[in-house]
C-alpha cells in the first residue's frame, strides 16, 4: 500500500518497504515485516511571518483597531492628489462620459477591495495582512514575488516622492499667496529645492514618533478632516464664483489624435484616482478580529464621503471651467488663476495650507509598509525585533532616499500616467485573479466568469493606457530637468 499525508504544510509519501526473512522457498512462506519511509516534498507552501515576529513589525505590531481607525487610514490613502484632476477627465470625456466612467471605475475598484479583506482571513486561521505575502500564496513564490514588489513598492516609494514634489510646490505656492504683492516678502522666498527638503523634514521627524500603523490613526484623522475640507473648499468656492462667461465644455482638437489621446488620458485619470490597494491588508491587519464586518463598515463608510468628494469635485470643476482647467493643472490652479484677484489672500492661503497637511499626512501612511519591509529584513536575520536607534535610521534613511529621487527626478509627475499605468494592475487586475487562485471557484461559475472578466479588462486597459501615456510623450516630448526643480 501506499498513501500520502501533510506533513508541516508540505506533502509526504509514505512507501511500503519490504524486509525479508528467508531465502528461496522459506521466503515464499514467510511473511513479510513493512517499515515505512517517509520521504516529505521539498516543495511548501509560503509561509506567514511565525506570530512574534508579526508582533515586532509596525502593520501587525498592534491589533486594537476598530472600524473608525480603519476609515481614517482609508481616506487619507484615499484621497490624494488625483481628485483635483477629475475635472481635466470631464474636458475630454464630457458629462455623460465622464459621469459614466467614474462610477464604473469606482464600483470596480471598491468590489477589488471586498475581494482583498475575504482573502485577508484564510480558511486555516491565517491573516494574510501584507499585499506581497497574499500575492505569493496566490500566485507561487517566484511569480508572486514578481509581480508584486515593483507595483506596492512604486505605490509606497513614489507616492511619498510626489507627496514631496507636489506638497514643496504647494509651500511655495502658499508662500507667494501670503506675500500677495510685497515684493520684499517675495524676495526671501526659498528655492523650490529647498522647500522639497523643508517637507521631507517635517515629514521624516512627524515618522519618529509614530512606531505602528494603528498608532498613526491620529495623523490619518487629520489627513481625513484635512482631505474632505480642500475638496469641499474647492467646490463649494467654485460655485460660489459662477461659471466663467466665455467657458467651453469639452475641449476640441482639428487634430484626431490629438482627441483621441485627450480621451485615453482622461480614463487613465480617473483609473489612477483611485489608489491605496496596497494598503488595504496592512489597514485590515490592524483590527484584532479575524471578521470581515468591521473592516468592511470602515470601507463602505470613508468611501461613500470618498464619493462624496469626488463627484462634485470633478461635476463642479468642469462646469465652473469647462476645458481650461486643462491648462492650469486642474481645479485648484483653475481657481486660483482666475479668482486669486477676487479671493481673500488668507482663504487661499488657508486651502493651501490644508492641503500641505494632508500631503504631509499621507505620506505617513504610505511610508508605513516601506518600514515594514526594512524591519522584516532585520526581524527574520536576527530574529529579534527592531532597537529604536534602527527605526529612527531606517526612516531617516528612507527620507534621504525620497529627497534625493525627488531631487532627481522633479519632473517626476509628468510620468505619473505612464508609470501608474504599470502600476494599476495592482488595483483592477490581481485581486480578481487572486481570488480565482486562492478560491479556486467552479470554471465558468458566476464568480469565475466575472472575476477572469474583470482582471482581463483591466490588464487590457492598463495596455491601453500605457500606450496612451507613452504616445503622449513622444508627441508632446519631456523636459526632463534632472537635479533642477523649476516653479
């Protein structure tokens, strides 16, 4: 006889092994004694982290999240910089294909969040509570590895570096707000460089004191108040300053190619509106509870305020401005450029400042895995956690690196639609095909069906958008300004 069994998470063949006791014909009469050989396969599944090093790392280093925490995690990662941009999408979309996309993206990317928290709680008891380790036990170690580190690792690293991009130039910006015309005051301006390294400052001495994520629940409150209030100040504003009299609802080109890459780039703009996937597991990963209810109430309710800003962000803004907020970067240069000469220097001053808080805010957020990453380098080498002196290295060390790149590349956010294309399978695509290989639903079952669907759709429209954003470049060219940030 001869039988299998698990043996550690591996398999095991266990092998009749025949002893004799005789020769020739006493053989015959004999009977045989059996030993067994067990021989376990060198191939296992991967493992989770064992439970004390899960509790040295910051995601899982503390488990006393409730459902409000969560959703102050989800909407500071949630909102961010791409909502201000929805109204350029409405330009080359106009109402009916602009409305109709972001709702179909938005129900997409909130149903890829329902699959990841089912996926966080294994059958056997296991929290799969990092994106990287639910993505090797989907698709094996080697795929999964592959797959997964550039997408979470350009979602953390190079979200924080246009967090400093984007947030030195709002310093300047809130600079010359206060300033107004005092040409005195304009002169003792820092160079944007400069202001780059006054945030990454601020940022990496506000990421000392903070040594989990659950503990950061505090700045992900002011980064939600934070995010809610620049939204509604801009559009409340907007409306209150009426549509501008000579404004153009969808922006037209002689050129077809020129419209079509304006629509391409508009549905990537709202694909990429959408972001913090990479966070969802570490977020689950904080509640004490293997149940998926409080996660799921903290995901339904920051989303439906998420919608609740989005929407009229985008509706406002491209009825306020029609096509040129195509030309000033969105709703916010849009409104300053054209009612800066009519709007108290302080409440734009004060939008300005509101937003630099919750750039400075969710930077924690999404530097929050990268620590974890560096730390579980460590834990698993010396088996011991982290002294306090190498987490404050390691995170001063991660602001250099993210000064420096920022640094480097300030023109960082001109690529934004085509590395993010790279990246937004991360959000439409491997959830889907997670749940097929870890759920193993029945082929062609409705789940099966909707699942290969919607991670085909998305990988298609990552291709798509790609080629946009490339064909864009080519056309339109770069200026790539290595080591010299310009206002």
């Amino acid at each position: 006889m001869m039988g299998e069994m698990a043996v550690g998470g591996g398999s095991a063949r266990i092998t009749p092994v025949t002893e004799d006791t005789g020769e020739g014909a006493n053989r015959k009469e004999s009977k045989p004694q059996q030993d067994f050989v067990i021989t376990v396969s060198e191939t296992k599944p991967p493992q989770p982290l064992n439970i004390a090093q899960d509790s040295w790392l910051p995601i899982t280093e503390s488990r006393k999240g409730n459902t409000l925490t969560v959703a102050f995690h989800l909407i500071c990662s949630g909102i961010g910089v791409q909502p201000r941009l929805l109204p350029i999408a409405f330009a080359s979309l106009g109402w009916f294909g602009g409305i109709l996309c972001l709702s179909f993206v938005f129900c997409w990317q909130l149903y890829t969040i329902w699959l990841l928290l089912n996926l966080h709680e294994s059958a056997s008891g296991i929290r799969y509570s990092r994106f990287l380790h639910l993505s090797i036990v989907a698709f094996g170690q080697k795929l999964g590895k592959l797959a997964a580190i550039f997408p979470t690792m350009y979602l953390s690293t190079g979200t924080c570096v246009l967090y400093i991009i984007s947030g030195g130039n709002i310093m300047d910006q809130l600079h010359h707000a206060l300033c107004g015309n005092d040409r005195e005051c304009e002169a003792k301006t820092l160079e944007l460089s400069e202001w780059f390294l006054v945030f990454i400052c601020i940022a990496t001495f506000t990421a000392l004191f903070f040594t989990n994520l659950n503990k950061l629940y505090r700045v992900s409150l002011v980064g939600s108040v934070t995010a809610v209030a620049y939204c509604s100040l801009l559009w409340v504003l907007s409306v209150g300053k009426g549509e501008l009299a000579d404004v153009s609802g969808v922006s037209s080109s002689p050129d077809a190619g020129a419209r079509i890459r304006n629509v391409l780039n508009g549905i990537g703009i709202i694909a990429l509106a959408f972001r913090g996937h990479n966070l969802v597991l570490e977020i689950q990963g904080t509640l004490p509870t293997s149940s998926t209810k409080p996660m799921w109430r903290g995901v339904a309710g920051s989303y439906l305020l998420i919608a609740m800003c989005m929407y009229p962000l985008a509706i406002v803004g491209h009825w306020a401005y029609g096509s040129k907020v195509m030309v000033n970067g969105g709703i916010l240069g849009a409104f300053t450029k054209f009612h800066q000469n009519h709007t108290s220097k302080y409440l734009i001053g004060a939008i300005y400042f509101i937003i630099l808080t919750n750039y400075l805010c969710a930077f924690q957020i999404y530097a929050m895995p990268v620590f974890d990453n560096f730390e579980r380098i460590y834990t698993s080498k010396r088996n011991q956690p982290c002294p306090r002196w190498l987490r404050s290295a390691i995170k001063v060390s991660f602001g250099g690196l993210t000064y420096f790149v920022a640094m480097a590349f300030p023109f960082l956010p001109s690529l934004g639609a085509l590395i993010g294309s790279i990246a937004l399978p991360l959000t439409l695509v491997y959830p889907c095909f997670m749940w097929v290989a870890i759920k193993k639903p029945r082929p062609l079952s409705k789940m099966w069906c909707l699942n290969v669907s919607l991670g085909s759709l998305g990988i298609l429209l990552s291709l798509i958008l790609f080629s946009a954003a490339l064909w864009s470049l080519i056309v339109n060219g770069l200026d790539a300004n290595f080591f010299k940030p310009r206002r």
